[in-house]
C-alpha cells in the first residue's frame, strides 16, 4: 500500500504545485531588458504548450530520488487525448519503499492510468494476503482517503498528468528564463527554468527546468524540491510523440480496491 500510494504522489510531482502571477517589473534599462527577455520566453514556452499538448501521448522514460525514503525509475508510455491513459513499469531501486515492496515479492511493478483510476499491479506475496489479487485499484475519487492528508488534490492531479502541465506552471509562476542551447541526447534544444510555488505543505525551493526541441516539443525536464523526507529530484525524458497507447482495465476478479483494504485496515 506504501509503495503504490507513493508511486502515485511522485510520478504526479510536476502537477503536485500551483503557479502563481507575480511579475516582475524595472524602471531602468537593465530591468526592461529582463522583462523583454521574460517575455520572449513566455510567448516561446506558450508556443511549446500547445504543440506538446496537441500531441495526444508520448513515450516517457524517468528517474526520481526522494531523500533517503526512495529511488524508483519509470518507463513506458502515457496518452492525454481522451482522459489520462497509459502504462508505466515502475521499479524501485533504494530505500524504504523498495525494501517494502521487496518484502511483497518484487521491487517493480506495473502501472496502469485509465481515466477513472490508477491501477498497481502487486507480486505474488500481495496476492496472497489479498485472496489471490494481484491489482490494487486507487480510484481517483477515493485517493484521498487512501493516502491520507496528502492524498487531498491528488486525484485531480493525476488526471492533469501530462508533460506541458509542467509547462504551463512555469507559465503560470511569472518567473521563467531562457537558459541556453544545449543537447539532450544528442537532440539540439533549448533549455528554460523557472520557480514555482509549492501547493503542498513541507515542501519549498521547488523549481523546473526544461529543454524544448525545434518541433517546441518537450523533450526533457528536472524538477526538484526540499520536502520533510528530503531533496526531491525527477528527470524525465520524452519521445516518439504521437505514439499509439493501449490500455486494458485488469480483470476484475483479479483486482481489490486500495479503499477497501484501508477501511478494512481502520476496522481492525
């Protein structure tokens, strides 16, 4: 339950925080240079937000560390025409979170978005504490109470899940810059960063980098933030956007709701 909660709250991160409209204004030279060159990088990164969102779906590949509570890698791909659809192959690589989901039979798992719910697929271990299920359910409407205080906005967020949110937050923050050119795997592109404000309590010095290629494509961001477990740091990489995504509810037989074994867990 720990570990899919969490998997669920981290792969959120870029969506876990509110934008908000402060500018930034010079009187002397110096300051009306920053402010057109602020401006340039919004109407750029306006630009990257509507041809990333256009996209539909995109292959996505990252790393994250959570100060020494865990280290987990996902893989797969996500679609964002019709609802947050889309699978990931999680695996948990240090600390805590690992060591719980080793004790469940393995430290990797399936993720599953559909619309309406995040699906986890648990090991054999799992499934024999859960009459033989191997899908733990976190309906969107339910995630709060599964996940307690934090799980308050989350299921929200995880329908928002989608590479230009985090574009759209450092258009929201009014402090975005351009940074430079530079490469991301051996793709020329162009690399922005900005701080946003953190919408979740403990958590603060959040900031996101991302580097847009010549299509203004997202292709790579960097997220990090201090929070009460520790430095936060994602990277994520993006491609092959437009790629066709298909997926399958698991069986319901095979399935039990997070909801159902909290509830059962508060009963005892």
């Amino acid at each position: 339950m720990l570990a899919a909660a969490t998997a669920l709250a981290v792969i959120t991160a870029c969506t876990a925080v509110t934008g908000s409209s402060e500018g930034r204004g010079g009187d002397d030279r110096a300051g009306r240079g920053e402010d057109a060159a602020r401006a340039g990088s919004v109407a750029a990164l306006r630009a990257v937000a509507r041809s990333t969102g256009g996209a539909d779906s995109v292959r996505v590949e990252s790393r994250t560390t959570m100060g020494s509570m865990m280290s987990m890698t996902a893989d797969g791909a996500l679609s964002w025409s019709d609802g947050l659809t889309g699978t990931l192959t999680i695996t948990y690589t240090d600390g805590p979170v690992a060591d719980a989901m080793r004790r469940l039979g393995s430290t990797s798992m399936e993720a599953r978005y559909l619309p309406d719910a995040y699906y986890a697929r648990m090991g054999d271990a799992f499934a024999a504490r859960t009459g033989g299920r191997h899908w733990l359910r976190y309906r969107y409407d339910d995630v709060e109470a599964v996940a307690g205080a934090s799980g308050a906005r989350l299921g929200d967020q995880m329908r928002a899940t989608a590479p230009h949110q985090c574009v759209k937050l450092l258009l929201a923050s009014g402090d975005v810059r351009k940074v430079g050119e530079e490469r991301v795997r051996g793709t020329r592109a162009t690399h922005y960063t900005g701080r946003v404000e953190a919408g979740d309590p403990g958590v603060t010095g959040r900031t996101v980098d991302i580097w847009i290629d010549d299509r203004d494509l997202l292709v790579k961001k960097v997220e990090r933030a201090e929070t009460a477990t520790g430095r936060l740091t994602q990277t994520a990489h993006y491609e092959d956007y437009g790629v066709k995504v298909t997926t399958e509810t698991p069986p319901p037989g095979d399935t039990r709701d997070a909801k159902d074994l909290v509830d059962g867990q508060s009963g005892a």
